[in-house]
C-alpha cells in the first residue's frame, strides 16, 4: 500500500486499545459509576476526578432536562438501569459493562461514547435531552459526520438534515480538503474517534472543521487523549508513505519532504493489523490548543453524565469535547 500525505484518514473504529493505554499511563484505578433505578449512587467516586479537569470557556447549554435524570425502571440491586437513546430500549447492565468502548446496549449494541454523541446533539442543539427515535424531525438543522458509526448516523438522517461523509466511499469528504462549497454551511460537525488518523500536519483538519460550520455552529468531537502535557506526534514529518508486512510485523516507509527516507516500527492500528493507522495520541491539553488556534469561539471537556442514558466517565480522559465555531 502506498499513500500520499493526505491518504491516512477517518474509518470508523473506535480505540478501545488506546484509551486502556492512557488509563495504564495515568495508573488509575477503574471505578464505575452504580446506577439503580437511573439515579447515580456512587458520585461521590468520580467528583475528585471531574475537579481535576480543565474545561474550556463555555458552560453547556441548558437542559430541558437534567442529564442524569431518574428513569422509571427496575433495576437488581448492584446493576445499571438505563434507556438506549438510540433506539429507545431500556437496559440492566453490571456497571463494569458502562465504559467508552464496550456495547451496553442490548439491542444496538451502542456504547456509551456513541449515546453520549447524540446525547450531546440533543442537548447543544435543542436543549433538550431526548432519545432520537422520539425526536421530531428538525431538517432546518443542518449537520454532516465523519465515519459516524450508523447506529445513530441513521437516526440524525431521519430527524435532522444531515449527512455522514466517508474517506474513500461516497459520499466523500476530506477533512484536509473540503470543498468550497462546503464552508460555513453547517450547523453542527460530528467527528468520534477520527482526528488520531488523519495525516499531520493535524492543525489543516480542526481549521476546516471551524471553517465547515456557521458562526455558532457545534463542533461534537472524541479522540482518545492522555492527560500528559502535549500530544504526541508518531511521524510528525509524515509525506510519501507505504506500509509494508514482514512476518506478520508491520512498518512504515516514509519519504520526507526534503527526501530522507524514515521507517517506524511497534504501529498502532485500531481495528486490527494493518488496518486504521494511528498518527498520534492527543493530550487534552494539546487539544484545548487546537480548538484556540483554529479560531473557536468556545470550548469546554464534555465529562457530565447522564443516568437516563447510561453515560458515565469514571475517568477523565478520553471523554468527548464540545466545540463553538
């Protein structure tokens, strides 16, 4: 396989290798929110941690409903109750299962980074928490995703004016070089899990997020980030690239703008060998330096649970940021 600097880019696996890897890098021990009946009964287990974030300049908006709000469901004492606001259906799940990465639901299979994704649409764009099956249809609303994963992708089609976009598949977008016919068109942008492929230099991409959005627009966005002081870039002079499989061990061959030749072993890949690149690990204070220097109005670490729903972040990193064109 052989890419230009522009050709590693968004597919739409998630990370759950790189978000256990912050979780060892930072020595935290699990501790997972108990839920009965909806209400949170061990707050008091992730409140040191939510001090402990730096959240940017922008209060969430108000909610017509309290995220975490009760939900009249029985619950086994020791269990989590919640209602999928994907599809709707209510659930009982042992709390080890309320983490980024693994399905919850027992219908969609959703996972608590893809119910807070729409948790979050809800709430930045109408205010309101809501299950997106119940939604009336807002099509004077205006948004496009990046690889969304199609269990929610489907329902924001159906309730919103929106578009999920591909790499390589129609129809196509690419972050790095979005159309002019694009710009300032949208009114939100959903990126889960993407920005840690695209090729650097990774400042193109969250200027053209901006840039894709009206003014106010939201910008709804994940990556897996450590809590370290900055990112870290693993081909930071990335250019003309191959990728190449030697008993079973994959390495990249990488031409430098000025013509030196690099090669890099020990790859990431999310999804399985030789699949998803991994170009870097953000820390989150490298990405509140993101969101200023591509010129957001607002920015703020989206960390607050909502029972209802079953989204809970017992850790503090890798949780979704919420972004004011």
């Amino acid at each position: 396989m052989r890419f230009s600097r522009g050709d590693a880019y968004h597919y739409p696996w998630g990370a759950r290798d790189v978000h256990a890897r912050a979780r060892q890098r930072h020595g935290e021990t699990l501790h997972v929110l108990v839920l009965r009946a909806g209400m949170i009964v061990s707050l008091a287990s992730i409140r040191p941690w939510l001090r402990r974030l730096k959240p940017g300049n922008r209060a969430p908006r108000d909610s017509g409903k309290a995220p975490g709000a009760a939900i009249d469901l029985p619950a086994v004492p020791g269990t989590v109750a919640f209602v999928c606001n994907l599809c709707g259906t209510p659930n009982t799940v042992a709390p080890a299962e309320l983490s980024r990465e693994t399905p919850s639901c027992r219908r969609c299979a959703s996972t608590v980074r893809f119910r807070a994704v729409a948790h979050l649409v809800c709430t930045e764009l109408l205010g309101c928490d809501a299950t997106l099956t119940e939604l009336p249809v807002h099509n004077n609303l205006r948004g496009i995703g990046l690889s969304d994963d199609d269990r929610y992708a489907r329902a924001l089609a159906a309730h919103f004016d929106y578009t999920n976009t591909w790499f390589d598949a129609q129809p196509k977008l690419d972050i790095t070089r979005p159309p002019e016919s694009m710009i300032g068109q949208y009114d939100f942008l959903i990126a889960s899990d993407v920005f840690e492929h695209v090729a650097p230099p990774i400042e193109i991409a969250f200027i053209n997020a901006r840039r894709l959005l009206k003014p106010g627009g939201v910008f709804i966005f994940t990556v897996p980030f450590s809590l370290d002081a900055a990112t870290v870039e693993h081909f930071p002079e990335l250019n003309e690239f191959h990728l190449e499989q030697r008993n079973a061990q994959w390495t990249l061959h990488n031409i430098t703008r000025d013509g030196r030749t690099e090669s890099f072993g020990n790859l990431v890949f999310h999804g399985g060998p030789g699949s998803t690149l991994e170009m870097r690990l953000f820390s989150q204070a490298g990405l509140m330096q993101q969101f200023a220097a591509a010129g957001f109005s607002s920015w703020r670490i989206a960390s607050e649970p909502c029972a209802a729903h079953g989204i809970a972040w017992p850790e503090p990193w890798s949780v979704p940021v919420v972004a004011i064109a």
